[in-house]
C-alpha cells in the first residue's frame, strides 16, 4: 500500500486543490513507495489565512501551557519512535539506528522548547527619572515560513517547530518532497498533544513557487531555512525585500586537524565512524582531513581499512553501518567530485564508485594526492568521501582550513592542551569539536560562521529567532 501524504492545514489532511503531486523514492530500491500532494497558490493562500488566525490562538495560550503540550508532543514521539524511525529510514535511506536517534533528537527539542516557553520572561529596567521604568516584553513574532531538507527529515524540522511554537508563532512548514513523512509524522504528535490545529500546517510542492508565495505573503513574519548556501541566499533576498528576519542554517566543508602526537588508529576509528555517519549527508560532517606528516600515512592506511570494511547495505537491515545516498542527484555529485579529483592527479585509496545498479548507493571513498584546485576541496561534498591532506606547516594549513566561504563545523585531534587552544583560536568555524565527533544537542546553540548562515538554533537562545520586543516606558 503506497503511502499518500497530503497538506495538513487546520488540522485536515487534503489533497492539493489542483490534484498535482510527486513521487516519494525508496533510495535502497528506487521503487516508488507514495506520492505527495502538491498545494497551488491558493492552497497557499488558504494556509496563511489559517496561520494568522492560529497565530493568534496559540501566542494567547500561556507559555506554561505550550510548555506542556510541547512536552506531551516529544513523550508522543518517543511512544510512537520505532515507526517514525521506520519511515525516515524508508524515504532518507539511513541506517534503522541512526533514525532512532534522530526520532530521539527530535523529542528532546520539542521538550527544550517546551521547557524554554516556560523560561519567557519580559525584563524590567530602571529609568531615568523617579519612579520610572522601562519594560522590555517578549511577543511571538507571528507566522514562521520554515523550509527543511531531506538529511534529517525530522530533526532539522524539530528544530524549528520548537522554537517557533515555544514562542508561540504559528508555523508553516514545507518539508522536502522526497521525504515529506516525517514532518507529517511529528506534526500529528503535536496536534495529538494540544497544539492548536490552526497554528501547525504541513505544506509542499514547487520549492521555488512555494518559498516565494509564502516569503511574499504580508502576514508571514519570519523566514527559517536548512540547506545549501545557494538557496539560502536566494530566499534571504526574497525575504530581505520584505524586510522579514531570517534564520539560515546552510552548508559546511569542515576542516579536520589531525595533530602528529595523536594514535592515528584512535584517531581514524574515531573520524571515519563520523565522515560515514548518515553517508555523509551531514552540514557538519568531517570533509577536509589535514593530517600532520609524521602520521598520515598510518592514520591513513587504517581510515581506509575502515572504509573498505563498512558494511553498506539497505538501513532497514540492522547490521548495515551505512545506507545509500538519499537521491540520484547526490550519486551523481559524488560521481562528478571524484572524477574531477582523479583528473587533477589525485589517487583513489577505497571506494570511488557506485555499488550495484539499483538504489543509489556508494562505495565509502578515501582520496589523497588531492591538489588545491581539485573540486571537491572547494565545494560541500555531503557525500561518503574523505580527502586526505598531509600537511607539515601548521600556519600554512590553517590558511587553507579556513580558505573557504564556509563556516560552519570544524575539528581538532591533539591532547597537547596549548596547542588545542592555539587550534581552536584560529578556526572561523561557528562549531570546533575537539576530539570527537560534534552532535547537536538542543542545550547548546550552534550556528554558522561566513556563509553557513545567520543565527543559531538551540540552547538558552532557541526561541530568540522567534521573537520581538516591545518597549513599554512607564513613568
Ligand atoms: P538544493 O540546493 O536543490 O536543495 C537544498 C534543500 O533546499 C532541499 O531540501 C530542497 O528541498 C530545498 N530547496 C530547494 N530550492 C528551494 C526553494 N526555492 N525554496 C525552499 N526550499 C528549497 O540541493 P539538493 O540536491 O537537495 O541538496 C544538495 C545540497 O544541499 C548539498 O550539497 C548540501 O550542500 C545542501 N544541503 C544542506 C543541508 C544542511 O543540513 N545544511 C541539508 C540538505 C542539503
């Protein structure tokens, strides 16, 4: 039974009035597994006119009470996890265990914003004058357009749910097509758990055309977007012609510093299990290993053993360790970066190519040898390929490291306390894990550096995106 995913607008799952819709594809299979409904302009319309009217019922709910509701939602999803899981692995492709965590990670922001709707607090300051203060209150900013990729379906959408509705905007969310279920999923955990039905829609359809009749629309205050950077900055201009405030979560090309006193085999167990974690398809995900001389070729003969012995397979299967890419566009990608390497003189360690002819799997790729002009060195590769840099000059290879526009992740392999710092000093990354892999928890708010973004999402901070103030000076 094909799944059939509609537009969830005022709590009612419908069809798009025109009756357009797309194919979802297996990524394992490339077999069509359900369509998605496509909204027309006035189906757009439709869902903003419901917006500002759930926009008001919700921001006049308490925060104590969103608080709960969004707290129910998360208990919801983390009932229901093993089906959610299920239906990300079958659109997005990744292993079954990574999807838990995902569904997982989802919960936890929805309560971290519930908890933080229950921290909104309107501040005083004394004035000038006897008897006099001024009063700095917290609004709702209105209606959220939010725009979510395909790589965590669920989790980068849950990001912004919480936010939004912790602060009490009302949110329209138009999901990736080629994984619209997760979305939907959590959205119904959320109208199950109290959110006014009014205040939640689900929308998809042509991304250009729906970004710009949402960006356009008067009543819509807030624009919140993950993905690449040439669509961020296609919409952050739509936006900034409205004068609308934008939250851009967008791509990364993280430098890895691998320091010469480190066990090169803890070190590439521990880098490897990261750069092929979700294949690759990751903002943050390790893709520029510089290695120090004295260890790259040890670090660089176990990373590749690690590669090769990756069991890659269909996520269902739970002894897969990594899944296919999520659509042909990235074979494709992939396929190209590693030509264009290749071309340039660099030599192939593992992988390099597809696997097999049915589902869009790739082999986990290790690449040295790789010049500076080389593409892959320049754009984000969101792919299972690793190119390995040695390097002997640490100023040198800092100057590449942060050469790109990127800014988003970054890495520091070295127990030596003041050259960890001196490393961490000089990166323009808005995130540096040290030693370890970087997850993004809600607790803590992470964001990109240069072009990798504006604003951050997470921590103390996450419901700030979404809101306004309001200076009342009382005298
Ligand atoms: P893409 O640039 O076409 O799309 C990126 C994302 O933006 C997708 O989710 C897509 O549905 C959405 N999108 C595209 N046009 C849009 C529009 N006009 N309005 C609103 N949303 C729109 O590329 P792609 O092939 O889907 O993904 C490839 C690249 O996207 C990767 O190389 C990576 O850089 C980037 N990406 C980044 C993240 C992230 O987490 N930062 C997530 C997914 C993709």
């Amino acid at each position: 039974m094909p799944n059939e995913y509609r537009l969830l607008i005022d709590g009612i799952e419908r069809a798009g009035s025109k009756g357009e819709a797309g194919d979802i594809v297996n990524p394992a299979t490339e077999e069509k597994i359900g369509e998605v409904s496509y909204a027309s302009a006035g189906d757009l319309r439709e869902a903003v006119d419901v917006a500002a009217r759930g926009s008001r019922e919700w921001a006049g709910t308490p925060p104590w009470e969103r608080g709960g509701i969004l707290k129910k939602a998360a208990d919801i999803l983390r009932t229901d996890l093993e089906a959610a899981a299920r239906t990300i692995t079958r659109e997005q492709g990744k292993p079954i265990a990574e999807a838990r965590v995902e569904v997982e990670r989802s919960a936890d922001f929805l309560e971290w914003g519930g908890e933080q709707a229950r921290r909104i607090a309107d501040r005083h300051v004394a004035g000038r004058t006897r008897g006099s203060r001024m009063e700095i209150q917290s609004h709702p900013v209105g209606i959220v357009a939010a725009f979510t990729p395909w790589n965590f379906p669920m989790a980068l959408a849950a990001k912004k749910f919480a936010g939004a509705l912790g602060a009490g905007c009302a949110i329209i969310c138009k999901p990736s097509e080629e994984t619209p279920g997760p979305v939907l999923v959590m959205a119904r955990a959320l109208l199950e758990a109290g959110v006014a039905p009014a205040a939640i829609a689900v929308v998809f359809g042509d991304p250009e055309q729906v970004s710009a009749d949402l960006i356009a629309a008067r009543e819509v205050a807030k624009i919140t977007f993950t993905g690449s950077i040439p669509v961020g900055k296609r919409l952050a201009a739509a936006a900034g012609a409205e004068v609308k405030s934008v939250t851009m979560e967008l791509g990364g090309h993280a430098p890895v510093i691998v320091c010469g006193g480190v066990d090169p085999e803890w070190a590439a167990d521990m880098l490897s299990a990261a750069k092929f974690s979700n294949a690759g398809q990751i903002c943050l995900s390790p893709s520029r290993f510089f290695v120090e001389a004295p260890i790259a070729e040890r670090f660089t003969a176990r990373f590749v053993e690690r590669a090769k012995a990756l069991r890659v397979g269909v996520g269902t299967d739970p002894t897969t360790e990594m899944g296919p890419l999520a659509n042909r566009r990235r074979v494709a990608a992939i396929e190209k970066l590693v030509e264009d390497a290749q071309s340039r003189g660099a030599s192939i360690l593992a992988g390099g190519a597809r696997i097999g002819q049915r589902g869009f799997f790739f082999a986990p790729t290790v690449i040295t040898d790789v010049p500076d002009e080389a593409e892959i060195l320049h754009q984000e590769p969101f792919g299972p390929v690793a190119p390995i840099l040695p390097f002997a000059d640490e100023a040198a290879m800092l100057e590449r490291a942060n050469r790109p526009d990127f800014g988003l992740a970054s890495y520091v392999v070295t127990h030596d306390a003041r050259r960890q710092r001196r490393l961490v000093d000089a990166l323009q990354y808005g995130v540096v894990g040290v030693n370890g892999p970087v997850t993004h928890y809600p607790e803590a708010a992470l964001g990109g550096w240069k072009e990798s973004g504006i604003d951050t999402e997470g921590g103390i901070e996450l419901l700030e995106p979404y809101q306004r103030t309001k200076l009342v000076y009382l005298q």
